[in-house]
C-alpha cells in the first residue's frame, strides 16, 4: 500500500484526542482537549465549521450512518448530537455520573452507546433521549465501545484490561476477551464483523475472534525504544517504556489494521498475518487517534501535537 501525506490541519490549541469521516467522504471531524470540535473539508483541508459548548475535553466523536449527525463523548459527562449541516446542538443525553470517554452509532443510526468512567455501558434510544440500557460488569472505566456491522453485539473495552461482548437485544454479556495486561484504549469491528481489534497500554494490538472471543493475532510495536526496555536490569536504570497503542481502524476492505501509539507513528498491518505494512511518520507527539474514510482512499491522525495528518491511499 502507497501511502503520501495529503493535509496537514492545523486550528486546534490542545491535543487532538479523536477523529472520524463522514459516510459520504466529504467530511472530516476532530475533537480536542481545547472543547470544541472541528470540521473540515476532507479535499481541500479547510476548516468549515467549529463546535463549542462542551464544558471540558471531548474525548471522542462518531458520525451517524447518514452522515448528517454527530455524537461526541466528554469529560463533562454529557454525550451531545451535533447538525452537522448547520452546526447546532440537537440533543443531550445524560446519566452517565463521571467523564465519558467512548461513543458510537448503531448501523441502523437508531441506538447510540456510550461508555464512561462509571463503569457502565449505556446503551440510548435516539428517538426518546432516554437510555433504553445500562450495562454493567466492568470494574473500571469504559473508554472505548463499538457496534458489530449487523446491530447485534456490542464491544466495550475497559481500563479493568477486559473486553466484554454484549446482546444489544437483552443486554446480557456474551463473552470476555481476556488477555491485554494494561488499560485497553480502542477497539474496532472488522467490516464483516468476524474480527475485533482492541489496542492496549501493554504496548500490543490484538485480533479476536468475535464468535469464539479467542485472541487470533498479537501484533506489537518494534523499534528502538523496545530493545531499550528489554535490556536487563543489571546494566543500570530501564527506561520506561509507554510505547501504548491508542487507536485502531479497519480499512473498509477488512484486510488492513492501522493502529496509533504513543511513539508519534501510525502502523499498517496485514490482517491476515500480523505484518507490518507500513510506519508513518511525521507527527511530534504521541498519536491519539486514526480513522479510515468509507472510501478507503484517506486515513486520518491526530495528535497530542494539536495536528490531524491526511494520508492518501494508493
């Protein structure tokens, strides 16, 4: 895979903590540490519109199906829907009783979920603003939820070091993913729903099989720093390490796995393997979020730099 950077969007005054296109590919939105949420012109790299009312950082957004709503999730415990043709605050969920960290559509655009330092999962009807659901079972915060391709199932991933699967029909939990050794930031559905990747603070993103809840890939970072961190101990002081994955994103095909970590890179893996395809480079600080567009043509970044890179695909 060829890759070249196309943009890079500068406007926002703190990090960059989420970024995610639109499903027509003309948009792209970014959320900061500064409260206010960007639009831009996915082409040409403009900034076309800027939302703030959130009272504290907003850790992450999601678009609905249609494209013409936007959700984000706050350290200011409120979860809000955004017109993004006119820029306008359209509805408020609350309930969660801390920050809320993660957020994501139902792919019939009927059902929005939201995880929170509460330890719940609520799961909201669109239609009344009421949470339809609360689910319960992890010991710490949820920092990152999702939705299966077919509605059905839906992930969260906990700084407790579990991932949970969930009946979006009963609310009952399915399965645990267990494994990861740190906090688990992100994760992410395969488009054909088979896979989960999650990406972790122990340095390692996994592959897991959605219909058995078994690891299938392991795929850790290898640079400099990590032979660093395994020298032994007897040779004096050992670095510390926080080479941490924060993100991951399928490519639409479901055979690429881009994955941001705390070194400043982007990685490419192949699905299939656990290679590595590909390290970008560019952004000063660590890598807080990625997203593909629907297209499978761009890949966004964005960084505790305050930066979101543009990368076209080729």
């Amino acid at each position: 895979m060829n890759v070249t950077l196309l943009h890079t969007l500068t406007g926002h005054t703190d990090a960059v903590l989420s970024v995610a296109f639109s499903s027509n590919n003309q948009t792209l939105a970014s959320a900061s540490q500064d409260k206010t949420i960007c639009l831009w012109d996915a082409s040409t790299g403009q900034e076309t519109r800027r939302l703030a009312d959130h009272a504290e950082v907003i850790w992450n957004i999601a678009f609905s199906p249609d494209g013409k709503t936007l959700a984000s999730a706050s350290k200011d415990g409120s979860v809000r829907l955004w017109d993004v043709a006119t820029g306008q605050e359209i509805q408020r969920f609350a309930g969660h009783t801390g920050a809320v960290w993660g957020v994501a559509f139902s792919p019939d655009g009927k059902i929005l979920a939201s995880g929170g330092s509460d330890m719940t999962m609520r799961v909201w009807s669109i239609s009344s603003g009421q949470a339809a659901r609360v689910l319960k079972g992890h010991t710490q915060a949820v920092l990152s939820v999702g939705f299966s391709p077919d509605g059905r199932t839906l992930a969260s991933a906990s700084s407790d070091r579990t991932i949970r699967l969930w009946h979006r029909s009963t609310g009952g939990e399915k399965a645990q993913l267990l494994g990861h050794t740190g906090f688990v930031w992100s994760l992410a559905f395969s488009p054909d729903g088979a896979l989960l990747a999650s990406g972790s603070k122990d340095r390692t993103a996994r592959l897991w099989d959605v219909s058995t809840g078994q690891e299938l890939r392991r795929l850790r970072l290898r640079n400099w720093q990590d032979y660093l961190y395994r020298l032994p101990r007897f040779v004096g002081l050992r670095p510390t390490y926080k080479n941490w994955i924060n993100s991951v994103a399928f490519h639409p095909s479901g055979q690429t796995l881009a994955t941001g970590s705390f070194d400043h890179t982007v990685r490419l893996w192949e699905t299939a393997t656990g290679r590595q395809l590909g390290r970008l480079a560019g952004h000063t600080k660590s890598v807080s979020s990625v997203a593909f567009n629907p297209a499978g043509t761009l890949l966004a970044s964005g960084s505790v730099d305050r930066t979101i890179r543009v990368w076209t695909l080729g």
